[in-house]
C-alpha cells in the first residue's frame, strides 16, 4: 500500500473513499455517545482532537462517506451519504448542495456505472444518495444498480407500520425520499440474516443500532476487512466498547453486537472500517484488558482536520 491514498487493494478488491461532508456534527462528544467516560476522553485527547472532536466547549466531528468498492468486475457502493435537497431538519446535511457526484466521478465511477448499493441501515445520512431530485419528484441515482437493503429495517422505517424510534422524528421522511423510490422502481432487493454478494463479499445482519444494521465482510487471499456502518460513530466505543451512541435503538443488543464484531476484527487482523469517521478513516483493533484498542490505521489520506464540508 501507499503511505497516502484514496484507493487501496485488499487481495482482489479496490477500496476507494469517497467524501460527501466532514466537520461538526452538533453534539457535544458526552452527547453523542452518552455512555462514554471523561477519563477516555482525556487520555486520548492527544489525538481525538480534533479529527473526532473540536472546539472549546468540544463538539464532535463526523464524515459522510461512501466506501466504493470494485470486486469481480462489478462496483459497489457502501452507504450514499447525507444526498442533495433533502429536508433533514437538525443536521448539517439539511437540504445541502455538495459535489458528491463529481467526487464520485473523479474516482471514475459514473451513476451508470454502480451495479450494487449497500445500504448498512436507513437512517437519513445512510441513504440521501439512493435518490436524487429531478423536477419535483425523487429518481433513483443509479440507474443500474440493485439496492441492498435488510428487511428489518425496511419493515420498520416504513411510516406505514408506525414503529416508534429513539429518534422520535428525526428520520422523518427519509424513507419517502430516498427508500420508497427505488422499491417502486424496482431495484431493491430485501435480504434477511445473510446476502453472499460475490466470492469477496457478504452481508451480515449486525441488529442493535437498528433491527436491520448490517455489516459488509471482505475476505479475498489473506486480507480481511468488515464495513460496521454505525456500530462505531467514535473511536472511545474502541476503548469503551459497552457506550452507545444516542442513536441506538436497541442499547443491550447494540452493545453485544459491538463487542462481538470488534473481537472478530481483532482476531482475524481485519481493517475495521466505520461510516463516519474522519482522519484515516479505516483502522486495526487489538484486544486490551476486556476492552480494544487501535492498533493502527489504514493508509488512506486523511480528511484536513480544520475543513468542513
């Protein structure tokens, strides 16, 4: 691997990281994941600030990203971000106009060209891509492609079977714009406990921060990697593995999910690569003392601590 890049190779898979949004989420980090210490925050300071932290009082800082992976000559993208134009009252990513397509386009993937889209879970800045705005109403992005979503959480983000969320409403609408187009159109498939996408490539349902979370395991010649969507949004849930964030619908299931996801990580020295974060974005965990800890990060250019969007 090179020491900086945006793309890199795990056995027969290219992993390029695309970047729709970086910068300040609006919460407070004991906001965001609640269940974390201020002894982690303090002895880690050195380097959570300010990739994953910033400011004085201190807010946390996310990523929006979509992971684009090229395997058995077909291209798959990994979560679509926050989109464009979409009402998403409370975030940053609130009817946001970015160049996400021309980042896309200049790791030459063209909408045309995506054969599958991953869907970790449903929360708005998961999905915003999944559709875009033509006229008045919301098209699929990609036109070719196949969405993957989990049953579970296409169940019950689906306003029309009224399950209650943690969110209360803040994920409204999200599935109007941004799941509901692309099933009328035809292009979702709902899978269930498992999905075997190519030889490289399976999905795995990892319930907790939603019932439908899912996990995206790698394996090609001896490399291991697992794309976790939420089940990580900061790097003290590696320290602290039983803190959730404030996200989590589930706070038992989620907790049990995260640990057993970071021990297999840990044992089989897989790259361990979260949704949101910022820095290196990818990383290594070993076990430590019934807790983990970073081993090191993956080679990817780092995202300028000081920018935003």
């Amino acid at each position: 691997m090179n020491n900086t890049t945006d793309t890199i190779e795990l056995g027969g898979v290219g992993i390029t990281r695309v970047r729709e949004y970086y910068g300040p989420l609006g919460l407070a980090p004991h906001e965001f994941i609640p269940g974390s210490s201020q002894d982690v925050w303090s002895e880690h300071a050195g380097w959570l600030r300010p990739d994953f932290a910033d400011g004085e009082p201190p807010v946390s800082r996310v990523a929006l990203q979509t992971w684009v992976l090229r395997s058995e000559g077909r291209v798959v993208l990994v979560d679509t971000g926050g989109g464009n134009h979409k009402a998403r009252p409370g975030t940053p990513w609130d009817r946001q106009e970015t160049a996400f397509l021309e980042e896309l386009a200049r790791a030459g993937v063209k909408p045309e060209d995506v054969d599958l889209v991953v869907n970790t879970h449903l929360h708005g800045d998961h999905v915003g891509w999944n559709t875009r705005l033509d006229g008045d109403g919301w098209v699929p992005t990609f036109p070719n492609a196949r969405y993957l979503i989990n049953r579970n959480d296409f169940d019950f983000w689906n306003p029309a079977n009224g399950h209650p969320s943690v969110l209360g409403d803040g994920n409204a609408g999200v599935f109007e714009d941004s799941v509901a187009p692309v099933h009328e159109a035809g292009q979702v498939v709902l899978w269930e406990d498992s999905y075997r996408i190519d030889a490289n490539l399976r999905l795995d349902l990892a319930a907790g921060h939603t019932p439908g979370s899912s996990v995206l395991a790698l394996a090609s010649g001896g490399d291991r990697a697992v794309f976790v969507g939420d089940l990580l949004h900061s790097p003290v849930q590696i320290m602290e593995p039983d803190a959730n964030s404030c996200f989590c619908e589930d706070a038992a299931q989620s907790r049990a999910t995260r640990r057993r996801l970071l021990g297999w990580a840990a044992d089989h020295n897989a790259l361990l690569v979260p949704a949101h974060f910022g820095s290196h974005g990818a990383l290594e965990v070993a076990r430590d003392k019934g807790a983990f800890a970073v081993k090191g990060w993956a080679p990817f250019a780092p995202y300028a601590a000081g920018g935003e969007g």
